[in-house]
C-alpha cells in the first residue's frame, strides 16, 4: 500500500453515483488519496479508515471546481444526469453533461491535474449497437443521454498535446452492486436480475432475453481506472472502449444469476420469458485497444454476481 506521501491523489466528481462510490472504496482500498465531490457531500458508512475526504461542487461557481481539484494528480468525472433524466429533459442532459465537463476541465486545468478521465458510453455509437465497434468506428448517438455524453466526449479531447492528458471511456454494461443501498440503480438488467431472485424467487424478463449486451464487472471497470490513470503512455489522449468484449444474450445472463443462486443459496429460481422479440442485431464492442496498453482482467461475472446476492440478501430481505 502506498504511503500518504507518495500516494496518488485523485477527484472524483459525481462520487456519490453508481460507480463513483464503488471506484472511490476501490481506490482508497489500495491506498490513493480519495476526494469525493458531490453537490451534496456525505460521508458513506464504513470508510472512517480509509484515506476519503468530501468535497462539495458548486457546478454554478468556478472557484468551487478550483477547490475541488487543487493538489489533486488525476480527476475523474462522472457526474452527469443518467439516460432516465436525460430523456425526460433535454436541457438537463444539456447541462448537467455537456457545461459541467467544461467547467471541471477548465478547473483542472487551472490545478494543473495532469489526467482528466471522463466517463462516456458505448452508445455514442448508436442504437442498436451494430457489428464490430472500435473506437475508430463512427458514433452515431440516437438519444439525448448518448448525443450529449459524445458532445462532451470532444470537448474532453480537444485538450489532446496540452499538460492535460485527456482520457475518454466509453463504458459498456456493468454489473455489480452499489456500494450503498439507496443508490437507485437497481434497474440495470444485471442487478434488476439478482435483486429479483433474493426478493421473489424468480426471474421475470420483459422479453425473449435472445437481445445482446455486454456485460463487465465493476471491479474490472474500476481496475480498469486505476490502470488508465497510471499507466506510463507515450500518447497525447486516450479514447478507451471499456468492457468484456463478449456479447452475451440477457438469457444467459439471467442463467448465470439462477445458477449462481443455486449454488449459494441451494434454491432453484424459474426464470420465466417475456413475448418474443424481433431479432436483435449482433454486435462486438472490442476491447483490443485496452488489452494492447496490458491491460488484464481480474473478476469474473460470477463472482461479481454472488457478491451482488449477497447484498441485495442483506438489504432487501426481512430477517426471520
């Protein structure tokens, strides 16, 4: 573990978010230096140990952002609104994606953070995501949370040769947990799919489950951070394509949630399908570009799974 001194030292703004907490613990846990930016700073239950410090982030007032980032080495910004509010307000998705990333960037600059690393999605590429997506591959963004997050994308990258070194991740579907309970995430397929077996006992797809996506662990997707921010690059800039590179049906996801239950629990759960649906394109969001930097995975959706159980267990069921 790296001492105080020496450690890296990090910001992540938009650090009470799905994957702010669980990124901020992971990070921490190895040592870093953790400021945790939000616009209502909180401290989370069980991290009094650990090397996380709060900040709040006025995104109306510059000398708020400038604050957040002194001494900081790297940011990393996550905060935007997510694809529910982005739909419901285009204005919202304007703002809160497209003006808070060139405010935090123009108070890294002012820091001198020597990384930037921005929070993006694989659906900048479009919808449906169709054939092999590199991230050479032209995007096509069909929805305000994908149009607005390719918006930012360019503006994070137009800092390419300055002292900023610009790092964009275009993040496919991760699966895990949140690190606190009242985080409302509990949407997303894979965590939906363990929370549904620990309270009902069974799984319910809306459809056939034959629809493709692909999904990675959210200890790889932070590991995959903390390898980004560190790692020694002769480049200007980095757009990263993050995710398992496999293009798994919702089905076999929804087996892999049942079958893990079974083992740990020893309780069979029926997942009952929904209509069949038309069929759905097949697609590969590669990931070569981040093996080729050496990158390695570590975590398995099996035991990212069995670790979601075993929360949605502690949280959502009634002790007898």
């Amino acid at each position: 573990m790296s001492d105080s001194i020496s450690a890296p030292r990090v910001l992540i703004a938009g650090a009470r978010g799905y994957i702010g907490c669980r990124l901020a613990l992971h990070l921490a846990r190895i040592g870093w230096q953790v400021r945790m930016g939000s616009r209502h700073p909180s401290p989370m239950d069980g991290t009094e140990e650990l090397p996380i410090s709060w900040v709040a982030l006025d995104w109306s007032d510059p000398a708020s952002l400038a604050t957040a980032c002194q001494d900081c080495d790297f940011v990393v910004h996550l905060a935007a609104p997510n694809e529910v509010i982005a739909g419901e307000s285009k204005l919202e998705a304007i703002t809160g994606t497209i003006v808070t990333t060139i405010r935090l960037l123009e108070a890294a600059k002012q820091a001198k953070v020597s990384r930037f690393l921005y929070f993006s999605t694989a659906h900048v590429y479009g919808s449906p995501l169709v054939g092999t997506l590199e991230e050479s591959t032209n995007a096509q963004p069909r929805h305000p949370y994908s149009i607005t997050h390719r918006c930012a994308e360019d503006f994070v990258l137009a800092e390419t040769g300055s002292a900023l070194l610009p790092i964009v991740i275009r993040l496919s579907n991760a699966l895990g947990a949140p690190a606190i309970k009242e985080t409302n995430r509990w949407k997303l397929i894979g965590n939906d799919l363990c929370r549904q077996v620990v309270e009902k006992g069974e799984i319910q797809l809306h459809s056939d489950g034959t629809a493709l996506r692909d999904f990675i662990a959210m200890r790889d997707v932070c590991r995959a951070v903390e390898f980004l921010l560190e790692h020694q690059t002769r480049e200007t800039s980095l757009l990263i394509n993050v995710g398992s590179g496999i293009s798994r049906p919702i089905r076999e996801i929804a087996e892999c949630v049942a079958a893990v239950w079974r083992e740990h629990s020893g309780i069979d759960a029926p997942i009952r399908y929904g209509p069949v649906s038309a069929s759905a394109p097949d697609f590969e969001l590669s990931i070569s570009k981040l093996l080729s930097l050496g990158y390695t995975f570590q975590s398995s959706l099996e035991e990212e799974i069995l670790a979601t159980l075993k929360h949605c267990q502690l949280w959502f069921t009634t002790p007898s």
